[in-house]
C-alpha cells in the first residue's frame, strides 16, 4: 500500500508542477485571452501580402528611374562635306 501512497504522491507533485509551469509561461486560466489560429493566420497573411506589395513597389520604382539616370548616347551625324560645293 505504501508503494501505491507514493506513486500517487509523485503523480499529484508532477500534475502540480505542469500547472505551475502552464500559469508561469501563459498567465492565470482566468487572465489567459489566447489569439485563434485563424486569426493569427490572418495577421501573418496581411503583413507577408504588405511586405511582398512592397518589395513589389520598390522594384518597380528602381526600374523605372535607372534609365533616367544612365546618360543617353549622342547622336552620331554622317552627313559629309565632300559634295557640296558653295
């Protein structure tokens, strides 16, 4: 009987103890508001769509201002003097 006392004394102090290590990491059951899944999904979704948008924008924004800022070739002339005469 005393084996059956012990077992059941380790078993109440492990139970105890992953109570008080649930309440230390996420709060009191009675304060713990925890975030859906689905909404977190939802977060992480709208800030990887921004971010992608954004990636997005300053590609396109780098494009389009590069050709500005290379100088354009000067125009070559091929016309020559030899056939006119004045």
């Amino acid at each position: 009987m005393s084996r059956h006392d012990d077992q059941a004394l380790l078993e109440a102090v492990r139970i105890h103890r992953d109570r008080l290590r649930g309440a230390f990491l996420r709060g009191p059951a009675g304060i713990r508001q925890g975030v859906p899944p689905l909404m977190a999904r939802l977060v992480a979704s709208l800030i990887l769509a921004a971010v992608v948008c954004a990636v997005c924008v300053g590609i396109s924004f780098v494009l389009a201002v590069i050709p500005k800022t290379t100088p354009s070739p000067a125009p070559t002339t091929t016309t020559s003097q030899e056939g006119k005469t004045l």
